[in-house]
C-alpha cells in the first residue's frame, strides 16, 4: 500500500489547521491561561469507539511536515494488557478530515509509554514501532509512502538522532517492578534476581540488527550509593535493581538513563539519573540523591529533570553532564511547581518548555508552555480525568510538539469516547511573543 507522500507545503498546512482549530468545532475545549490569556484552539483529531493515543514526550509524533500524527487504537480500557492483546497501530491525516490510517499492529505494548512508536529522526517516511514475535520482541520499521517493512530482532526504547542505533532496558523486567512501562508475555528469566549480570541496556545496530548488552543490572548496582535520600539505604544484595527512561542526547554522543532499585522486601524505590557514551563508558552519576522523575535534554550537555536536591527540595533543574561539582540551577521555580512530562518547543531554541501536571484535586490536568526568558507561564487548557483513570492506567498528558514548534498534541478522555487524540495550536502563543 502507498500512502500519500507525507512531504507537504508546512505553511499551507499549518494555516488550514489554523483555521480548523480556530472555529472550534466538535470536540474543542478552552480554558484560562491567564488573567487576560484564553487558552489556545483545542482539537480532538481521532474518534470512538476505539481508544486512541500516543504515550510518552520524548518521541517524534508528527513527521516532518506537521501533515501525519501518530497514534495506537485499542478497543478496551482500565484493566492490564495480556499477552493476547493486540493495538492498532495508525496515523491521523490533520490535511484530510483527521482520516486515520492504519500501518500495523503490536504486541508489545503498555499503557503509559505505548509501543515506543515513532518516526525515525532525519526520515520523512519511516516510523518504528515494538512488537512481540513468538517468545521475543522485535521493532517493526516502516516506509509510509512505499510500504516497504522491516524487522529488527530486538526491541528499541531510544534512538540516536542519526537513527543507525539505539538503546533498550529490559521491558520484561521494567513490566514486574513498573507495570505500566514494561511488556507483557515474554517472562523475565532472572526475576527472582536483584540484579542480573545477563541482562541491563542493549545497544542494537538499526542497519545490522545486531545488539550488544553494554550496561548489565550488577555493573550499575555495584556502584556505590550516595546523596542524601540514600543514606540508610538497603545494601544493592537485598534490592531489586531496573532501568527505565533512556534518552539519547541531540548530537548522539551519550545517552542519559535511570537507575532504579527497592527493597526485596518492600517500600518506595530510589532513583539515580546517569549519563554515559554509546557504548556504556565514561559512566557519570548526574543525580545521585534518590529521585529523579521525567527529564529531556536541552542540548548535548545539558538535562532539565524534576528530581530533589538539598537546595530546594523537588523542582525543576538543569543539569550539567560531567559537571564534578554537581551545581544545578532552578526552572521555573515559581511556574514550574509539580512533577510534569517536559520539552523543549523545537525550532524556538531554548525559549519555551511544554509541560503539564498530574490530576490536581478536582482531577483537572493542566499542559501548558513556560517561556524561560520571561517566566511567563501560559494555559493550553483544563482536561477532565474521571478518577476511573488511575494506576497503570491512567491517562496522563505528555505533550508532544510538531516539529516547527507550533501544534502540540495530547492524549485525555474525551467523554464517552475514553481516551483520544487532542490537537492543541500554540502558533497564536508562540508568534505573539515574538519567537
């Protein structure tokens, strides 16, 4: 099957979204922004009765030209995926009416991070996507416009911004200690493991489809502990140790990672934040106190992430990569309160971060925009969250932004229809203010 080609007139296309969202046809919302700032023009681009959505924020949604946005379908909610579960896996064309087009299935797949379905950075027309093949997973890679396929024998969490490699924890075993994050229906062999020196973070050659584990779970917990939280902390023998969130840095010289591990016995799991090379060396611990939450980098050797430090306990910091004396700056320290999944708006420098919050009490969620160079914090909106939506399937609202920096797309439910695909434009936010 051969797709319309995805390589569009961007302008053309942004002034018919524009104009769309503008009239706020069905399924649009708005809010306040601030006092004397509505909220931006609110979309939902996809429909019942099966559910839509993306998952995480670190991923390329839309292709290049801001013309084809990803999603996954399923037809249930509020309950754990099982091994007999399949998603939908498709793309919304915003230039025809929102149509959704099918591209494949999965089965390897969870509700907060989906099926690390992306498009391919420096590609116009490839997407990735993880699956299940028999007793393993495998990454499903697509030509949209000739329908050409591929399999690569290992899944991908992350990718080099040069898509030639990419990085993956172990999702059976992210799946026992975070369901919600991991797979279902390839058992993890060294469960009953604290931490397995067979297994940690592969780096897998997109091309050969070779892999090599560069990072085992004993390696990285036989580091020892420090930072504040960690004091009193279980010995690493009598903990279970995982890894979760990789990130590849913009020019792919390292890529950042967390560290997790809890008591075999129970309670809260502790956290560090580490950076390395592709290869698993040079190994720097860029948070050591306990927490660190969602992340992005802001350029190669910078990391904003909520975490805690002494000085003002859990905010937002940017962190320095290899920087021994650990000084860390605060963001947002008035704006930028709650725990929230953050970027950076492309094509705006360093300006802009999108952000959102967790349900507030009323089970409200709040994206917005933070402008870094007046501390300007703008509404995108207030999205119900029935209560219904909690634990491992929840339905949060990472914002995900088209590459020129001027739509921003979440998941929320949508009524009856359960979770959805919103379409928010912050072209009238970001122009206003002179970006």
């Amino acid at each position: 099957m051969r797709l319309d080609s995805p390589r569009t007139d961007r302008r053309d296309f942004l002034k018919t979204a524009g104009a769309s969202a503008a009239a706020a046809l069905a399924g649009t919302r708005r809010g306040v922004a601030a006092a004397e700032s509505p909220a931006p023009p609110v979309r939902v681009v996809t429909k019942g009765p099966r559910h839509h959505w993306f998952g995480y924020y670190d991923k390329l949604q839309f292709d290049p030209a801001g013309r084809f946005l990803l999603g996954m379908a399923v037809d249930f909610e509020h309950r754990t995926p099982r091994p007999d579960d399949v998603i939908e896996i498709g793309m919304v064309d915003l230039q025809d009416g929102d149509r959704w087009i099918k591209l494949g299935n999965s089965r390897a797949w969870c509700w907060q991070q989906g099926c690390m379905l992306q498009w391919l950075p420096g590609s116009t027309s490839e997407v990735m996507w993880n699956d299940r093949d028999g007793d393993r997973y495998v990454c499903r890679i697509l030509d949209v416009d000739s329908g050409a396929s591929r399999t690569v024998p290992e899944p991908v969490y992350a990718l080099a911004p040069d898509a030639a490699w990419g990085v993956a924890p172990d999702f059976s075993r992210i799946q026992i200690f975070r369901p919600g994050y991991g797979y279902v229906g390839v058992p993890d062999r060294f469960a009953d493991v604290g931490a397995p020196e067979e297994t940690g973070i592969r780096r897998i050659d997109l091309k050969t489809g070779q892999a090599e584990l560069i990072l085992t779970h004993r390696q990285i917990a036989e580091i020892p502990y420090d930072g504040q939280i960690q004091k009193g902390a279980e010995p690493p023998e009598r903990c279970s140790h995982w890894f979760n969130h990789l990130l590849v840095a913009p020019d792919g010289s390292r890529f950042v990672f967390l560290h997790r591990w809890k008591p075999k016995s129970g309670g809260r799991h502790l956290t560090r934040m580490i950076t390395c090379k592709p290869d698993g060396s040079d190994l720097f611990i860029l948070n050591p106190t306990g927490m660190t939450s969602h992340f992005i980098w802001r350029d190669p050797e910078h990391v904003l992430a909520f975490a805690f430090q002494e000085s003002h306990g859990n905010r937002f910091y940017l962190f320095k990569d290899k920087d021994e004396t650990r000084e860390v700056e605060v963001v947002g320290p008035e704006a930028m309160t709650q725990d929230g999944h953050c970027t950076y708006l492309p094509a705006h420098g360093d300006r802009w971060i999108v952000n959102d919050t967790y349900p507030d009490r009323d089970r409200l969620q709040h994206p917005f925009l933070f402008d870094v160079r007046t501390g300007v914090k703008r509404s995108l909106g207030d999205f119900p969250s029935p209560s219904v939506y909690a634990g491992e399937w929840r339905v949060d609202t990472p914002p995900r932004s088209s590459r020129d920096g001027r739509l921003v797309c979440i998941d929320s439910p949508a009524g009856d229809a359960g979770r959805q695909l919103h379409l928010i434009d912050v072209s009238g936010i970001v122009d206003e203010s002179g970006s």
